[in-house]
C-alpha cells in the first residue's frame, strides 16, 4: 500500500512493554515524526505496508516471534531500516541483527537523544531507498513501453554487440537495429548510450 502524502516519517515501534511504548511516543512525536505501535511482530505484521519514510523501532524479545524474526520477515523491504533496543541484550544476537542490516541496537535504558539521532540516521536511509525505489519504478514504465524487438536490440547492445552483431543475431539490416536503437533510446529518454547502459545495469539489479 503506497501513501504518497504521509505528513511525517513513520516510526513503527514493537514492544510488549506498555511503559516502553508510551515513552518512546512521546520521544518521537516531540521530533516530528509518527509513532505507530504494536505489542508484538504478529501485530505490525497484521498491518497494511505503508511504502514511506520511517523505520522500524522494536524489542529483541518480544510475545511470540523474536525482534530477529520479525527483522526477517521485513528484511526485503528496503525502505524500513530496523533499530532494536533490549534490556538484556545477547552478544551473539545483537551480532546476528547487525549481520542482518540493522542500523542500530540500543540498550536500555538509553538516553533519548541516543534514540532521536538513530530515528533521524534511519529515516535517511529510509528516504534514500524510496528514491531508488522511484528510479527503478520510473524505469521500469518506460521498459515496459518497448516493443519485444527493440527490448532485444537493448540486451545486446548494452552488452557490448555493434549494430551490425546485433542485427546478425536478431536476422534484421543493420539500419533495422539502428531504427530500433532509436526508438528504444526515445523510450528510455537515454540522453547517452553510456546513460542507457546504466539504465539497464539498474533494471537487472532490481530484478
């Protein structure tokens, strides 16, 4: 589910605790930002995705699945950079959570402007990968408007062939392949045959 008019960054807060949740809402909404909170992984889980700034702020141990499950369970979503906090925290986990791309771990108590300036680190990151998500998305819509034909010039261009290699392969003239370059660099709105390579480098990341 997108939201293309969120006011403030989103901070996802999971933790059983209630005193803990009522805290950091106050810390967070005296930063700007949006709290949205959920006793447990199940519940955020149960939630609609919201695609937009924030992050996610939870507990290492929590009612049913661990903060390192749910970790796993959002690890595809690129927007939503993890933070977790414990009162007991575990070498080994705190460790595991790093490996996994978590930006921070805190430890409780923590100081709440240790908090603020995790929330403000990961809503960054959170931004800069909603801009990669709206390159590749802006991307993928003018792939899509290419013939089958230029979509097969463009794969063995950008991998080096020549116009004329290119139109052995394909059984088409060598003015035939540049006609359909020309279309297809139209369509990508490639200013650069360097440009349109970098494009196409993108959409096999994003693959």
């Amino acid at each position: 589910m997108y939201y293309d008019s969120v006011e403030a960054p989103l901070v996802f807060v999971v933790d059983g605790d209630a005193s803990v949740r009522e805290a950091l809402d106050s810390i967070i909404r005296s930063a700007g930002w949006q709290p949205i909170a959920a006793t447990s992984a199940e519940e955020f889980l149960s939630y609609p995705r919201v695609v937009a700034p924030g992050c996610l702020v939870t507990e290492m141990k929590l009612p049913g699945w661990s903060g390192l499950e749910l970790q796993r369970q959002v690890g595809h979503r690129a927007e939503l950079p993890v933070i977790f906090m414990s009162s007991c925290p575990e070498i080994r986990a705190a460790v595991q959570a790093m490996k996994a791309g978590a930006l921070e771990f805190l430890t409780k108590p923590f100081l709440p402007d240790l908090l603020r300036d995790a929330i403000r680190a990961a809503v960054e990151r959170s931004e800069a990968a909603l801009r990669r998500l709206a390159r590749i998305q802006a991307l993928q819509e003018r792939y899509d408007l290419l013939s089958r034909r230029e979509r097969e010039v463009m794969r063995l261009l950008v991998c080096g062939w020549l116009n004329k290699q290119v139109g052995g392969e394909l059984g088409i003239s060598e003015i035939t392949v540049k006609a359909h370059r020309g279309r297809m660099m139209r369509k990508m709105q490639a200013g650069s045959f360097a440009e349109l390579v970098t494009m196409a480098a993108s959409l096999r990341a994003a693959a």
